[in-house]
C-alpha cells in the first residue's frame, strides 16, 4: 500500500514526543531506529518524508503514516501478518519438499503479497521446465488468531506438452533424421510417456543450436550459422512443432598450414614439428586447439615466457580452401603474485603448493597453471579441485586462488573370525593415503587368524626431504595354507625403495628385497619336484626399474605410451641366485569423440639363474590375472603323472592384452561403462623337468588365449570391474575361470 | 524408550502459553544431550505467538542452542534472523557475537582453512566497531586477535615453504606481508628473521641490515633477534636452532612433519 | 640420466633495461618500463630487486640453483632513479636456516583425530583382494 505523504508541512516542526501506535510484533525501539527522528531539534518536511521511506522499505509493515500533531508525531503502521502454515494441494507430479525448495516465503516470518506472488511464478515455472506448460498457480491465504495467516497454493497441473516433430531446412549435407539424433531435444515417439527429453524446454534450445554448430563446425563447415529456430504451439496447446533454419556454406579444406614467430630469438622449428594439422585435412576446430596445446608444451619446456600461439585463419570461399598460420607472438606481461590455497582442512598447504611448478613472483603461464591443476586432482585427497586465476594488486598481476574440497582418504576397518578348527581370529586394517595431511601414505594391515594370512606395513613419503623423491617401504609376513594349491608357504620379508624422476618424461626406481620363504605341507600325491622344493630360502636382491610415460608432460591429449623395465639381481647374500628381467609396453588412446578407449599392453618376463641355482614355485612366473579366463595357478607347465597334477608355474612368459572400453548409454551419474578384451600369452620353461615317477613334464611354450567382456562399475568404494570371460585357445589340463571382480587399475 | 513420550508431547503444544513451552525449551537445554530437541522448542514458541516477548528471547535462544549443538548454518541464520528484525534491541550485541562466534569456533576444528579465518575476522569486526560498549566487545577484540595471528601464521607458513627452497624472491614477498599488515601479531619477530636470512642469501646485505635493524629495535628480547644478530655476523646459529646430524633430520622432517 | 632446468623469477630484457635512464627516470614511471619487482625492501624508498635464477633438477639430488641474476634499482630519497647494479650468484650466501618456528595457536589435527575419522568407510581394497 503506498506511503501516506505528509500534506503541507512546509515549516520544520519541533517534536518532543514519539507515539508509535499499531506496532504489535515490531518493538518500537525498531521502528525509532529505522525512523532515526532525532528528539527536540527541528525536523525538516524532508527529513520527515525519508523517515516515512526508511519503514517503508523496512519491509515489515504493510502500511505507514506519519501524522504531526502539534508536539508529538504520531507514527501509525499496520503490521504485515506472519505466515503460520504453508501448504501445497493439487501437485502430483512434483512432490511438496520439492515445492517447498522454490519457494521463498517461510513460515513463522512475515507474509508479503508480492512474495507470495513470485512464489507461485517460480511453482510454475517448476511445471514449464518439466513441460507441463499448461500449469496454473494461485496463492491464497487463510486468516488465523494474533495477525497470523495460512499461505496455501493451489496448483492444476495440465497435461505434458510433447514435440511432435523436428524438421530442418536448408541442410543439403545431413539428413534431417542424421541431424535430429544430434541435438539433445528428440522427438515423441512411442516411447513419449518415458522420454523425458521429447518434452519442450526453451533452454535446452540453446544447447541444440550448439550441439548443430559443433556437428557442422567439426566436419569442415567453417561458415555454418543457426539462422533462426521456430518452435511453433499447436492449437490445442498439447504438441509444438520446431523447425532449425540453418545455412551449411562451403566445406573448407586446409590449404596451406605454416607456424611462424613474431618473437625475436625464437625459432619456429621446434613448435612447427608439433603441428597436427595436415594439409587436405577437412576443417577441424579441435585439431587446432591440439596443436596449440601441444605448442604451449614446447614453450614451457623452453623456459620461455609470455609465449601466445594464435591461430589466424584466411578463408578462401572460391577454392573452399583455409590457410591457417599458427602466430608466435609475446603475450602481455603478467606475473603470479600469490597462489592462495582454500577449503584444505586437514591437507596442509604445501602438499598442494608442491604441485605447482610456478613460484610466486614467476611469469603466469596458463598452460602451467592447468597442469598444475590436474597434479592437485589426481592426487586424490579432494572431492573437488578449482584452480583460477583472478586479476591481482596491479594490471601486470594475477592471483591463482586453489579451492579444494575434501574427502575421506583413508579407512580403517576391524574384524573378527572364529574357525573351529582356526580358533578365534582378529584382523584390523588401516589405510590412510594422507596421513596427517601430509601427503604421506600409510597402511597397515594385521591378521592373526589361522590359515589364509597376510599382514603388512607399508609407508610411503612422495616427497622425501622437500624433493621430488619417493621414499617407499613396505614389510610384510603372509601365510597361504593351500590357496589355489596343494601346499603352504609362509613368507617374510622387507623391501625399502626409492623413486626419482630421470628426464622429462622418465622415473627411475631402485628397490632391495630381502625376503624368508618357506614351502611346506607338499602332500605326496603333489609332484616330486614340488616335494624336492619343499624347504626354506633366503632372498636378497637388488633392483631398479626405469619408467617412461608421456602422459607426465602431456604432449598428446588423446593416445598415451608407457614403459617400465625392470631387473632384480638376487645373489648379494643369501641363497636365491637369479636375474629377473621383466618389461611392460603399453598404448591407450581415445577414439571416437574421446568416449572410447582402446588399450593394448605387451608384457612379458624371463628368470636366468647362475652358479647352478634352480628356480622353486615361489620364484616362478604363475598366471594370477595376467591372462584372464585362467585360474591364477590355472596355465603353464604342470605334472600330469602326480594324482594332484599342480601347477609348477614357468621360468618365462609372454602376454598380449588388448581392450576397449566404451559408454553403455546410461546417464553419466551412474558411472557403468562397458568393455571387450582379448588376451593371448603363455608361461613355460623349467630347470628340472624330470617329473614324478621320472616322466618328463611338458615345459614349451603353449600358446593361451581368451576373450571376454567387462563391465566397469566406479562406487564410492572404488572403480569396480567385473570380467565375464570364455577361454578359446588352451591346454587340456588347464583351469578356467569365467568370472573375476576386480579393482580396475588406471593405466 | 525416553524419546517416545518427547514425540506425543511435541504435538498438541497449543494448549501451552508461550512461557511454558519457553520453560520447556530452557528445560531441554540443559538436560537432554542433544541441543535439537531445544531448538525445536523455541522454534514452536515464535511460530505460535510471534508477537510475544517470549518469541524474541525465544529466537536468540535458538541461535544459542544451534551453536552449542555444533551446527553452525542454523545459528547463523537464526542470529541474521534476529539482527535483522530486531536491530534496536539490546540482545542485537549478542545476536551479533554469536554470529562472530558461529565462523570463530569453526577455526579451530578446520585448522588450515583460510577461508572462514576471513568471515570470523568480518563479523568480528562488526561486533566491535557497532556495539563497542557491549560486554562482548571486549572478547570479540580477544578473538579478533588470535584470528589474525592464525591469518599472519599461514603467510608465515608460506613464506618458510619458498624459503626452504630457495626461491628468496617469493619469500621475501610473503614476509612483507607479515610486517607490513600483521605487524600486532606474535609472527612479526620471526617474519624480521627471515627477512634477515633472505636478504643475506640473495647478497642484499643493507636490506638484511635494516631488517634487522628493525628486529632489534622493537623486539630486543626475542630469541629470534639472537639468530638475527648471529646471522648478520656470519657466525654460527645457536645450537637449539641449528640441526644436527643428517638421520635426525629425517626424523624430524619426515616423522615428526616439521619440514623446515 | 638427463637433468630437467626450470627457470623461475624474471628479469626484464636488455632493450627495456636500457630504457631506464640514472638520475631521470622516477619509482612510478619504472613499473610501466620494465615490469614489477620481485622482491622490495622494507622501508618505503627502498630499492627494487629484479631476481631471475635458473635451476637443475637432477635425479634424485636436491634441486640446484645454476644460476641467478639480480637486478638492483636504488632510489633517492626522492623517488629518481639513483642506480641500476647487476649481480649474480657469486654475491649471494648459503644462510643456514634457523629452526624456530612461533608455535600457532590452533591446534595441527591429531593421529586419533584423523584415525577415527576414518572409521566406518572402508575401501574396495578391502573386500576384493
């Protein structure tokens, strides 16, 4: 209601006085103090009329007064009720919390008619996302004792409005129904009471012209342009019809493609030669923007500063041709004056400040700063990780704020079992990847029941005295009592280690193992080189192993290679003496718009023993899940005439295993994804091959071979993996495994 | 069990004047281990007569439970709430502290977060500055300060990472910042010591001189102008700062996390 | 074994160094030259220090700093330009650094803390071995 204005209070007036009347819920030590009268001095019309503005604005009355009378004011107001209960009747498709979410009023504050309005809007405009255009709101208020209301909106909710058709005009390349699985908005079809998409959403149009532009964009129509988009409503208001008018223009190919520097002392070679873009090649923004990023790479690793890439275009619409010159200029000057970091409650700040390889103070450089935030997430200590940068004190700078949000790193687990044979057994497990915050992991597990045991200690530090030097050391003491096989080994031992980067994209590890094993509990029915194995052995062995991964600089986005090679020489000490020489190749690249991946992994061992040492079972090569649809004892070479027929495992092996891992078409939320995979490989070659009763055991090498197919399940436990596999290439004698849960390993 | 009989009573409250449920309320409070059970009790005495007395104490009681039930979203809203419909009253102060308090105590369960260091210094600072004469002001100055020596011990701990590494230059920066806006803090002597030790390193020995200079001037007695002192000499640092043999350097950075 | 090199700070370039007259040029029209400062000192007037050093990585050794340049711009008193000095590693000295730390008044979080925070939640190592 509007405000009473003050009728022809020319003159200032004296008031010694205030009455405040009507004010029931509002102290009137509140309403003096929005009015602010001062108490005997003279008070201008003015003053008076912005006092009358202030309770206006104050939103809590519903109307205001203010009435001179001779020495006192009188300052009427009429209080706006207070909401007691708010309400929702007739919504059945949207649920009243949901309802109770959109709308601002709450109860126990006070009651505003033009909130109460709004609310209704928004309740509406609720039903319109979801389609149902037809919706209609109307807010309505019960009187209650004490000025207090009951605020109820009734809802007629309408029926769904569907599109019924999608058409296109002046696409002469595409199809209309080629263009239509495009966009995201789809057409009703007979599934329409399902679809949630084929619903009419003005917002998801945008997203349309969009998904059109980057369609076209990617396949050489440089030129392409969304004209207009007609979405038209049938009479009956229960259908709409949408027409995309679109103008294709030429396909352009590139013509000519060179990298030239407009810096002073810097040559264009070494950027040219990362250039991923032919000549011929259809038009493609997204080889462009790979070739810049790979050119920003080059820069960092030559220290320069200020290096801007831009591409510049020239069309030629007459020989549908393009020129594309990738520009060497130096960018404006700008420098990192603070990293600050936020949200790390239990991290402390230099795990995170380590990841950075720009110093405060040093030029900004986008690239390095995008890197930097991909350490921070990969680290695995956060939820969710922001890194921006915001202009800083002066024009030249530029503040990186990190924010971080949390989440749990660790577990820790107790448990017990009780076997009657066994008795009683406790089992505690704790892992925790960043122990105290600080970037150290730790784990420890304890078992003390009978049987099947494995307990460990293992602790890491990633950066050993402030440097980039993993310090990792891991003991353990495990007790197998016939676990996929006929006898019991207990073992213990401690491996310290130490991991260091060599170039640019290699690492090098150097590891001791010192070790006591024993075989034991070989029943006689097992094989007679297996009862001649029985007995204890010390293991003393030094090692390293040369990684190589490109993804540490990440030239190339989409495919990655990784090496690792490793040799133990057990010989210094003890009685194992043997070389141990295993490689790793593998390759993983992203095809197909970057939703599928295809990985393929070489791997592949040899043991070579000296001073006429023979390898035991617990040094040979056994299958475990190298080539899967096998038993992890369940190929390689085996003892036919003894009545258990164990595996002896081999002193060589081979594998080749290949994947593709691909969306299964549910939303991304429930983060299933699908796979194939096909491995081929074998495990052979003894020392002593005279096997019971003198029969010679069949050590070649036999090749193996299975397919099969997973399903990968990321939980909030972990990235699970299930394998359903078929062997089709086998030995006889070997055993099969169809199906395995495992932990899918990143690459 | 207990809880069934609170349920049965939580429904026909209208029978109660708003004193007996505020008494209920205030009852909860101090017995029942969860202060959610209060909370829902001052909650019904606004709604049923929000124009009582009882309605106002009831809305800062609620913010009061809130806090001491450790949910600090609800006290906050519940003290805005206060603030905003009953500026004048005397309890505003209050309302206001809480507030402060609500972002404070969140300090030291979250140690390392910077972020909310801010908010607490804010409404701190707003506790003082508009009610200066209220009783809280006194140990809203109390918290402001520990606030901002939290604040001026993070740039300390920055500074010390760019030092151990040698990058001076960033170093010397983020210690300036201690100086120049944390001078009131506890920090301010150790932000002057390395200064002194950042200069010296990268060859400015006038700057090292006026840092400590400085140091010396205005904290003749702390241990860190000694080291100060030594440095600028050349001479050797005392033994409890120096360091010993390489194995307990190791333990101490890498057991014992204390990296510098 | 190949060592990486990072580079980090900046000095500005020769061309705009020389733009930088002794004795004319003032504290405000300097930023504007050749770029701000990567260290100041500590009373107002004091000089400005443009540092630029290069550093080896190598293995599994401490990195090291190969190089360093600095560049020292004094003023007078009233805001000119007094003097522009080049040095390098050869002034700067190896300063052991002191060990105390003030302690902070918030408690670090503690083991149990942090352990019993993780009670409960357990991970996928643990079920599938």
């Amino acid at each position: 209601a509007p405000a009473v204005l003050i009728p022809g209070a020319g003159a200032a007036a004296v008031f010694n006085d205030v009455r405040i009347e009507g004010a029931q819920r509002v102290e009137p030590a509140t309403v003096l103090s929005y009015a602010n009268i001062a108490r005997g001095q003279d008070v201008s019309a003015g003053e008076l009329n912005d006092a009358l503005q202030r309770l206006q604005n104050s939103g809590l009355f519903e109307t205001v007064e203010i009435l001179p009378q001779g020495g006192v004011l009188v300052i009427r107001v009429s209080e706006y009720p207070t909401i007691n209960q708010i309400s929702f009747e007739g919504n059945r498709r949207i649920k009243d919390d949901q309802l109770a979410q959109v709308v601002q009023s709450q109860s126990r504050r006070v009651y505003q008619p033009s909130q109460a309005l709004q609310d209704a809007n928004n309740i509406a405009q609720a039903y319109a996302a979801q389609g149902r255009l037809a919706a209609r709101v109307d807010p309505r208020i019960i009187r209650r004792s004490d000025n207090r209301v009951d605020l109820v909106f009734e809802v007629r909710e309408g029926n769904v409005t569907e599109i019924e058709r999608i058409g296109f005009t002046g696409n002469r390349a595409f199809s209309d129904r080629r263009l239509r699985n495009v966009l995201d908005t789809k057409q009703a079809g007979i599934l329409r009471t399902f679809i949630r998409r084929d619903t009419f959403a003005p917002e998801r149009l945008q997203l349309d012209e969009q998904l059109l532009t980057d369609f076209y964009r990617s396949r050489g129509y440089a030129d392409f342009r969304v004209q207009a988009v007609a979405p038209e409503l049938a009479r009956e208001r229960d259908a709409f019809y949408i027409t995309f008018n679109i103008q294709e223009g030429p396909r352009y190919r590139f013509a000519q493609v060179n990298t030239v520097s407009e810096i002073p002392g810097v040559d264009a070679g070494a950027f040219a030669a990362q250039n991923r873009v032919g000549q011929g090649d259809v038009y493609n923004p997204a080889a462009i923007d790979n070739t810049i990023r790979r050119m920003e790479t080059v820069a960092i690793q030559q220290g320069l500063n200020f290096v801007n890439i831009d591409p510049r275009v020239t069309r030629n619409p007459q020989t549908q041709t393009l020129d594309l010159t990738f520009a060497i200029t130096r960018g404006p000057r700008v420098f990192v004056e603070r990293i600050d970091i936020e949200g790390n409650t239990t991290t402390l700040d230099q795990v995170i400040r380590r990841q950075f390889n720009t110093v405060e103070g040093d030029p900004f450089n986008p690239r390095e700063i995008r890197n930097a935030a991909e350490r921070i997430r990969a680290l695995g200590y956060f939820s969710d990780a922001q890194v921006e940068s915001r202009p800083g004190s002066s024009q030249e700078q530029v503040i990186v704020d990190v924010n971080v949000e949390e989440q749990p790193t660790g577990s820790l687990s107790f448990g017990a079992s009780y076997g009657v044979s066994s008795g009683v057994g406790l089992n505690a497990s704790l892992q925790e990847n960043n122990f105290l915050g600080r970037g150290q992991t730790v784990g420890v597990s304890l078992s003390t029941a009978d049987g099947d045991q494995s307990s460990s200690l293992t602790f890491i530090e990633p950066y050993f005295l402030g440097r980039d030097l993993r310090f990792g050391f891991n003991t353990y003491y495990n007790v197998t009592e016939s676990l996929n096989s006929d006898y019991n080994t207990r073992s213990v031992g401690v491996r310290p280690s130490i991991e260091f980067p060599i170039s640019q994209n290699g690492r090098l590890e150097l590891r001791y193992r010192l070790s006591k094993d024993t075989l034991g509990g070989v029943e006689d029915e097992s094989s007679a080189l297996l009862q001649a194995e029985e007995g204890q052995r010390v293991t003393s062995a030094l090692g390293y192993s040369y990684l190589w991964d490109t993804r540490i600089t990440g030239l190339d986005p989409l495919t990655s290679y990784k090496l690792r090679f490793s040799q133990d020489f057990a010989g210094i000490g003890g009685d194992t003496k043997s070389v141990t020489t295993s490689a790793l190749a593998g390759v993983e690249s992203n095809a197909w718009r970057e939703e599928v991946t295809l990985r393929a992994e070489f791997e592949a061992g040899a043991i070579y023993s000296f001073d006429d040492y023979s390898t035991w079972i617990l040094d040979r090569y056994r299958n475990g899940t190298r080539i899967r649809g096998f038993e992890p004892n369940g190929i390689g070479p085996r003892d036919l005439a003894a009545d258990n027929e164990d595996g002896l495992g081999g002193n060589y092996f081979w594998v080749v295993r290949t994947e593709a891992q691909f969306p299964v078409g549910l939303p991304e939320e429930y983060g299933i994804s699908g796979g194939l995979f096909a491995d081929v490989g074998s495990i052979w070659g003894l020392d002593d091959t005279v096997g019971t009763g003198g029969v010679a055991v069949d050590d070649s090498m036999s090749i193996r071979a299975s397919v099969g197919a997973s399903v990968f399940w990321t939980t909030p436990i972990g990235p699970l993996r299930f394998n359903f596999s078929k062997a089709i290439q086998q030995e006889d004698y070997d055993e099969e495994q169809n199906f395995d849960l495992t932990i899918s390993t990143r690459f | 069990c207990g809880g069934g009989s609170l349920d049965s009573d939580k429904r026909n409250l209208d029978r109660f004047t708003a004193e007996e449920i505020y008494k209920r309320g205030e009852f909860e409070l101090e017995n029942s281990r969860k202060p959610e059970d209060a909370v829902f009790y001052f909650a019904e005495v606004e709604r049923l007569y929000p124009y009582s007395e009882w309605a106002k104490r009831a809305l800062i009681m609620q913010a009061y439970s809130n806090h001491r039930g450790q949910n600090y979203e609800e006290a906050r809203a519940a003290a805005q709430r206060f603030i905003d419909t009953y500026p004048g009253d005397e309890d505003a102060a209050y309302a206001q502290y809480l507030l402060a308090l609500s972002y404070y105590d969140q300090i030291d369960e979250v140690g390392r977060d910077q972020g909310l260091t801010f908010q607490a210094l804010q409404s701190l600072r707003t506790v003082i500055e508009q009610y200066p004469d209220s009783e809280y002001a006194r140990s809203s100055i109390l918290k402001f300060d520990l606030a901002f020596d939290h604040l001026a011990g993070k740039e300390m701990e920055i500074g010390r990472y760019y030092l151990k590494r040698g990058h001076h230059a960033a170093a010397i920066s983020r210690f300036r910042v201690v100086v120049e806006e944390f001078q009131t803090t506890t920090q301010t002597p150790e932000a002057l010591l390395r200064l002194v030790e950042a200069y010296l390193a990268l060859g400015l020995t006038d700057e090292a001189q006026t840092a400590g200079a400085i140091l010396g001037y205005n904290f003749q007695s702390s241990p860190f102008y000694a080291d100060a002192y030594s440095q600028l000499r050349g001479r050797g640092l005392a033994p409890e700062a120096r360091g010993d043999n390489w194995l307990n350097n190791v333990y101490r950075q890498m057991i014992q996390g204390r990296w510098l | 074994c190949s060592p990486v090199y990072r580079n980090h700070g900046f000095i500005p370039a020769p061309e705009d160094l020389s733009q930088v007259v002794v004795g004319q040029t003032t504290v405000d029209e300097l930023a504007g030259l050749i770029g701000r400062p990567s260290a100041q000192g500590l009373l107002t007037g004091s000089g400005w220090y443009y540092v630029g050093s290069r550093w080896r990585h190598f293995g599994a050794l401490e990195p090291r700093e190969i190089n360093r340049e600095v560049v020292a711009v004094s003023f007078t008193p009233g805001g000119v330009v007094s003097n522009v000095e080049r040095f390098g590693l050869e002034r700067g000295r190896v300063v052991p650094l002191s060990r105390r730390v003030t302690e902070g008044s918030v408690t670090e979080i503690s083991l149990i803390g942090q352990l019993l925070g993780n009670l409960g939640n357990f991970q996928a190592a643990d079920i599938v071995d």
